[in-house]
C-alpha cells in the first residue's frame, strides 16, 4: 500500500487519513480535503506538499482546534510553514502546526478588537534570532496580504520565537524564557550602571550574541576553558563591570537552574568594557 486512505474531512484543507506505516494521521495541505470522500486514495508521492502529525497528541490537540480556526487561516500557515522548511532546510517540529495556528488565530482576533500586546524583548530577539525574525517578517506580510489585518511588528518578534522552537526542538516557553532573560540581564545591566545602551550599536549586538550564547552553554552544560590570568587583571582593572558580571551570572544560574563556570564571569567583563562609558569604568 502506497497511498493515505481518507477517514474524514475536516475542512477543504485538513483530513484525518490511514498511513501504510503510521496508522491514523492528521493531513494538512492546501486543497488535500477539496472534493474528497471517506475511502478514498491519496498517492503518498503527493505527501512532499503537504504536513503529516503523526505524534497522537499532537493529532488530537489539532483536531480541537480546526473547527474554531478560519479555514483560509490554515491554508495560510501551511504555506508559512512550507516556506520556513524550504528557507531552512530544517525539519521543524510538528508541534509548531498546532502552536503557530493557536498563536495566530488569537492574535488576529486580538487585532480585530484593536487590543495592543506589547513584546517586551522585541530587539533582544531580532537581534539573537536574525534567521527567525525574517522568516516570521514574511509570515506576518503574508497574513496581511492574504487576509487585509497587519499584526505589527511586537507579532513578528512572538512568531521568531515560535519558529526558532520547531527548529531547535525547544518547547516555546524554554525560547521566550531565554529571551526574556537576555532582556532582564540587559536591564540589570542598565540600572547598575546608571546608563542606557545604545540599541543600534554593535557592542549591543555583540553583548546580546554573547548572552545568548553563555546561556545555551550553561543550559548544555559546556565548560569555558579557565583565564586564571585574564581573571586577576579584569578584576584589579575593572572591579565594578567584575562584580557586575558575577551578579549577572547569578542571575542566569538561578534562572536556568545550572551551575555557571567561574570562566564566564571574565568573558562576560569583557563585554560590559565594550559597552559601558569611560567614565564608569
């Protein structure tokens, strides 16, 4: 058997199918339910074009949500999620077919009402997440082509993140933790320095590519090789932006609930030199 058999239709663009090697599966596709029946063969070569959830959670979880979810709204996803696969070359997680059509119906709705939600890490993750953030740029022009509702740019930092959690195999709340961490490190940063970073400077990108990277060692586990010598100087020389970097160390082990390796702390130094003034160091 080399085709999907049709258990029922759902809508012009979601049916629920057998699989030669999955059993019951949930098939999404522009157009896969238009004139179709139960019984009926769909050839598996035309599955390139379409998304199969084959994890039975993820198929139920779907199934609720389709009857409350326009249906032009789905078959614009699909077209999201094919252009990321093809942009990316990445096999994304299928849990994002569920989290990206939940976030965006709400949203839309939210839109329709004229109810702002604000993104409280919008640069911090345009600027982490470039790939993502331009990738969810051309989701949210689409949207608004397609269907006439601009969700403004807070929506394009959210949906990044979602596409950077079907890429890393991340559960989304890990994704917006990390970012809302780089941002609160950012403020902490600020207020003990009594100074405002330039956001469009490139020290800025570099202490946020910095962060975001001792963030993924910590949460990996990978130890940094020890500066012994880089460590006595940065702390005779720079006692405050030393202390401040500790502190902000611990911050991030409290928050990712790892330990940090004492190594960070001196490479972190040297970024707070780059950005702060002379005048405060």
């Amino acid at each position: 058997m080399n085709s999907l058999q049709v258990a029922k239709v759902l809508n012009n663009n979601v049916i629920i199918a057998h699989h030669p090697e999955h059993g019951e599966v949930v098939v999404i596709g522009k157009g896969i339910g238009f004139n179709r029946k139960t019984g009926d063969s769909i050839p598996l070569e035309s599955v390139e074009k379409m998304f199969i959830l084959t994890n039975q959670h993820e198929q139920e979880q779907y199934k609720q949500l389709v009857p409350q979810v326009d249906e032009q709204l789905i078959e614009i996803i699909g077209e999201i999620i094919m252009y990321i696969s093809r942009k990316t070359q990445t096999e994304l997680n299928e849990h994002i077919h569920i989290a990206l059509t939940d976030h965006l119906a709400f949203a839309i709705k939210r839109a329709e009402q004229d109810i702002a939600f604000h993104n409280p890490f919008l640069y911090e993750t345009k600027e982490i997440y470039p790939v993502e953030y331009e990738l969810a740029e051309y989701a949210i022009k689409l949207i608004h082509r397609k269907l006439g509702v601009d969700l403004g740019e807070d929506e394009i930092g959210f949906v990044a993140l979602h596409i950077n959690s079907a890429m890393t195999n991340r559960h989304i709340s890990e994704v917006r933790g990390h970012a809302q961490l780089i941002a609160d490190l950012v403020a902490a940063i600020e207020e003990e320095l009594k100074f405002t970073i330039l956001r469009n400077s490139l020290d800025y990108s570099r202490l946020l590519t910095h962060l975001r990277f001792a963030i993924e060692r910590i949460r990996r586990g990978e130890q940094v090789g020890e500066v012994e010598k880089l460590d006595t100087l940065l702390k005779q020389e720079y006692p405050l932006l030393y202390s401040l970097a500790g502190k902000l160390t611990m911050i991030m082990e409290k928050r990712l609930n790892k330990p940090v390796y004492p190594a960070e702390v001196s490479y972190l130094t040297m970024h707070l030199h780059r950005v702060a003034p002379p005048h405060i160091q």
